[in-house]
C-alpha cells in the first residue's frame, strides 16, 4: 500500500469512529462496522428504534470536499453490500435504509438521510 494510501485509509477509519461517536449521540445503537461483502462494504450499520440503517461514511480534508464525496457509483456498492447483509439484522417490521455521513474537520457533520432509493 502506498504512503497516501495509507494515509486516507487511516484518516477513513479515524472518520468512521468519529462517524460511529456520532450516532451514538444522536440516539443510534452501533450494531456493526466496516462489514465487507463480495459487493461492497458497509462503514457502519446502526439501530435506532424499528429502524435499521445501512451508513456510509466519507471523511475529507474541508467542506467543498466533503460535499462532493458521495455519488450514485458508491451509493449502488453500499446498496449492493447492504442487502447482501441486511438478513443478518432486519427484523420483522423493521424500515431500512441507506444513509451517508459527511464529515470534514472543522465542521458539523452533514448527513443525508435516506440518500438510496432503488433504481436510482
């Protein structure tokens, strides 16, 4: 693995824990993190409630950045992952869904609730 590579790797995961601190505060119970799958891998699956969400986390270096992290491409391979997992903690009358957590230093994180919908 490259230096830079290694570098946003570790930056991704400190992202993911602070992502995960996040939830935690704002009523979310960590069920699961960096959940990989032949499809894709989901950052962090998290229950509050009946519902059972499927997040995922993108760390850059500043807000411009941050904003523009996430597009249809990634949300498809979380989709894709999440459903290949999604029978391991669904539970009857549950609502899932996907979610994207934008973080970047210096401000408040910027989620996007239900940010996949199919055939999308």
């Amino acid at each position: 693995m490259t230096r830079n590579r290694s570098e946003a790797e570790r930056r991704g995961r400190r992202g993911e824990t602070l992502a995960a601190w996040y939830l935690r505060l704002t009523g979310w119970r960590i069920l699961a993190q960096r959940v990989k799958t032949a499809r894709g891998e989901v950052d962090i699956v998290a229950r509050r409630g009946r519902v059972l969400c499927f997040v995922e986390v993108k760390w850059r270096r500043d807000r411009r950045e941050r904003d523009l992290a996430i597009d249809a491409y990634r949300l498809r391979r979380v989709a894709a992952a999440a459903e290949a997992i999604a029978a391991g903690f669904v539970r009857p009358g549950d609502e899932m869904r996907i979610d994207v957590l934008l973080l970047a230093p210096g401000c408040w994180p910027r989620r996007i609730a239900n940010a996949w919908q199919p055939g999308a």
